[in-house]
C-alpha cells in the first residue's frame, strides 16, 4: 500500500518567494495533519483537517502560511512570501478520524536563502 | 494534555532490552499514553499506546504504572534499526491532536 505521499521532498527558494507544499493522504482517511520540524522547536503541529475541513489553525504561524484540502485526496501548504526562518522540515499525516494511529509521510526539506 | 519528560538521551546494545522512561505525573484518567519514534530523515512512526493496562505488541512492550504517573516503553531485542529519537506523548480520549516533546534519543551500540 502507498503510504503518504508528500511533493517536493526537497525544496530550495530564495526569500520572498512563494512556496508550495503537497500531500496525497492514504486513501480511505479522512483527517490530514500538517507539522513542522526544527531543531529549535522540535516537531510541532500547524493544521489539520476531518473531511476536508480545517478543524484547528491555532498552529499556523502567522498569515503567510496557508493550508487547503479541496478533496479527501490532496492537501497543500502554501507560504506566501517564504522567509529563511521558515526552513525547516514539514511532515503531512493522515489517519482515520477514529483511529489511534497517525502516519506520517516522509517529509519535505524546506530552505529559504 | 499532560506534558511529559523524558530523559534527553539513551545507549543500548544490540541485542539487549532498551527500556525508556516517561513520566507524566499530570495525567487524567481518560488519557492515553502513545510512543511514537523518529528514525533520522523520516517522519514519525506509531508505536504503541496504553491506558493503564500494559500493552504488548510486535513492535514493544508498554508498561504503565499503577497510578498512571509514569511508563516504560521496551524494546525487548534492540537492533541498529531501532536507533531513532522515541516520543512519549500523552493525549485525552477522541483528541486528535498529537504534542510532540523533545523525546529520547536511543543509540543502539554494536
């Protein structure tokens, strides 16, 4: 079975410019999550949805950072405009509602020079 | 959630049990103690999760103590695989959310 799926897995842009994360979720779950990574913050979660609707944003940084699922099958992260600060390591999950069980895809490497 | 601490890091040899302490003091009764690891460069995997019963599967074994306050996570034959930062997280029944501490991080030695 595919596990999650996230595009690009390495991504490198210059400040101010807009970037574009992606996520495929396993089929059949209906939650997605999206987490950032850094050494200074450790693993920390920005949004999530249930049946493509944003459940909770309290995570996302500030207004530059925007979330979207327009179906059960694809989700992107968009930061508009990217700073260096934002470099960092950022994991999509997906899981049932009612499982226990989130499953992270592999991530993708940001850097913003 | 209750919070957790752990220690910052651990050592095990290959083939012995690595066992991983977790205190959560503050936790309630309808909390869910979860481990999750980071092997490096890949995103977290699901572990094993408890209530106050201990719990055993192909992966570990979680030992919870009687007042809840505290578990261990066990990793009955450690391999070089198992090399990876473990995650003790603590979260209420029907919450999704997912709080990510600093964790372990377990070395296995050949």
């Amino acid at each position: 079975d595919a596990g999650v799926i996230q595009s690009p897995r390495h991504e490198v842009t210059e400040m101010g410019q807009e970037v574009t994360l992606r996520c495929k979720p396993i089929s059949g779950h209906n939650s997605l999550f999206w987490y950032r990574q850094t050494m200074m913050r450790g693993l920390e979660l920005l949004i999530y949805f249930n049946n493509n609707v944003p459940i909770d944003d309290s995570g996302m940084p500030e207004d530059r950072f925007s979330a979207k699922m327009p179906n059960a099958s694809f989700s992107t992260l968009k930061i508009q405009p990217s700073e260096p600060r934002d470099s960092a390591v950022y994991f999509c999950a997906s899981t049932r509602q009612s499982s226990y069980e989130q499953y992270f895809g592999p991530g993708t490497r940001l850097t913003v020079t | 959630d209750a919070k957790t601490t752990q220690p910052t890091s651990m050592d095990c040899a290959e083939g012995r049990a690595a066992n991983l302490p977790c205190n959560h003091s503050t936790i309630s009764g309808n909390e869910y103690v979860y481990w999750y690891r980071q092997i490096h460069s890949q995103g977290p995997q699901y572990i094993i999760h408890g209530l106050k019963n201990n719990e055993t599967n192909e992966m570990a074994s979680l030992i919870i103590t009687e007042d809840r306050k505290s578990s261990t996570l066990i990793l009955p034959h450690a391999t070089l695989r198992d090399t990876a930062v473990y995650y003790c997280i603590v979260r209420a029944q029907g919450a999704q959310k997912l709080v990510f501490g600093q964790g372990t991080r377990l070395t296995i030695n050949p």
